[in-house]
C-alpha cells in the first residue's frame, strides 16, 4: 500500500475501534466502481479487518453479482426496487449466483429509495420475506427526497423522518435488517437515533458503514467525520492512480504526433 492507502487503513482501524464501523462501501451503480479500484478497496478494507458492501448495477445484474462472488463481498445491495416484482427478480438472480451454502456468508439487501418504492414496501417485504429471499432493506434517503421534488437537503427533515419511520416498524416486524443510507452526516444524528428507537441495524455514508448502535455514541459526530476524511483520502488516492495511468503513453504519444507530422508533411 502507498502512504494515502496506509493512512485510510489506520483511519479505518479508528473507526472500527472507536465507532464501530463495520464495513466499507462502493457501487457498481451510482459510482461506476472500476474493478481495479474495488479491489484496491478490498485490500485497504481487509488490512482494518473491516467487511465490504457493494451496490450492484441493478436487480438482475448477474455479472455484477459474479464479479462480488468472486471477489468476496460481505454486503450486496440492489439499487432502485420499487415493487414486489423488482425485488422477487433480485432474489432470482441471487440464488442463481449463490448457492444455499454461499449465500449464508452474504447479506443480500434492496434499496428503497423513491416515493413508489415505500408506497409498495409492506408488498415488497412480504415478498422478500420468504424463505430463501433477502435481508433486509436500505432506505436511500438522497434520491427518495429527489423523488419527492425536495431538496438534498431535506434528507434529515421531519417529513422524511415520518416517512421512514413506519417502514422501519414494518422491517422490525418482518426481523429483517434496516439500513439508513443518504446523505448521511453529522446533521443526521437526532435522525438515526430517532429510527433507532424502531429499528436500525445499520448506517452508512458514502463510503463507511456503521453498526446501527453507534448512532448512540456520545462522540459519532467525530466518527462521521473520519468517515468524510476517509473519502476525501480515498478519491485523491484515486485520482493520483488514474494520473500516473494517463502519463504512461504521453512520451510515447508526443514521439508518434512528431513522427507522424513529419511523414504527413513528406507525403505532400
């Protein structure tokens, strides 16, 4: 690891020890994660001990789902199911990956995140509920307020809040896992540890996944915090990676215009 990768793993072990941070996160989706970076993102993650989630591109994205499989992810989250049907197609594609055996290594959860998705979530639980299905569900909070037309900002309102609060009594009851995702910052903490009081088995930023009880640490804004300067190191460690990659062929391209310019000229 270089300097940036070795100061994110001790940030990491901090989290983990101080906060319980439990994982880190990348998507397919939203992110566009590159292969190359998820598994420089693996080795970093696997140095603090800490699991790995990755949201996949869609419900039946298989070669996603292989490519996690492979890799050994811990966590796998389908974006955008807004129905019944979506999810029972995500739970297809699953147990067509993974085996029975396999599948009790991995936390397979959807994402609720638009306005159609919780009108329809008591249909959608129901239908992963059963056996062989999934694990529960991540409440995206950044698109679900997009999908109402509020604000980003709005993410840690109280109509949000009132909205996500009768899902996490229906994923409590269903003794599926609840996520809250979105946005997530230190503005955020009266939120969680409003939902808490329902049910939250875990939060998470962009890149950082907390045990749902450490919302009702005294100092997790501090912890949001390393979350935030763990991103920040990891998006300057990428964009250091894919600079040296550009520059490898810039000689080789600067010799090829010269040469190219000269016989171009000779052929007039």
């Amino acid at each position: 690891m270089n300097s940036l990768e070795k100061q994110m793993s001790q940030i990491l072990v901090e989290l983990r020890n101080e906060f319980g941070a439990l994982a880190t996160k990348a998507e397919f989706e939203a992110e566009g994660t590159r292969i190359d970076e998820l598994l420089r993102l693996i080795d970093i993650t696997r140095s603090a001990d800490l699991k790995i989630t990755v949201k996949i591109g869609g419900c039946e994205a298989i070669r996603d789902l292989l490519e996690a499989k492979q890799i050994g992810v811990d966590f796998i989250v389908a974006p955008m199911v807004e129905s019944a049907y979506a999810a029972s197609k995500f739970v297809q594609a699953k147990n067509l990956v993974y085996d029975k055996d396999e599948q009790s290594e991995v936390d397979f959860l959807c994402n609720l995140e638009t306005d159609l998705g919780v009108a329809n979530a008591e249909q959608i639980l129901t239908s992963i509920s059963e056996e062989n299905g999934l694990d529960g569900l991540v409440f995206g909070r950044v698109d679900y307020v997009g999908s109402l037309k509020l604000a980003r900002s709005e993410v840690d309102s109280r109509e949000v809040l009132e909205h996500v609060l009768p899902v996490a009594e229906m994923i409590k009851n269903k003794n599926l896992n609840l996520v809250v995702g979105g946005g997530v910052s230190s503005n955020s903490i009266d939120f969680l540890r409003e939902v808490s009081k329902v049910h939250l088995t875990r939060f998470e930023t962009r890149k950082i996944v907390f045990q749902g009880d450490s919302i009702n640490n005294v100092d997790i804004a501090n912890g949001l915090l390393k979350a935030v300067h763990f991103e920040l190191l990891w998006l300057l460690n990428k964009r250091a990676y894919y600079g040296r990659i550009q520059k490898e062929d810039e000689k080789r391209i600067q010799m090829l215009e010269s040469r190219w310019n000269i016989l171009k000229e000779g052929a007039q």
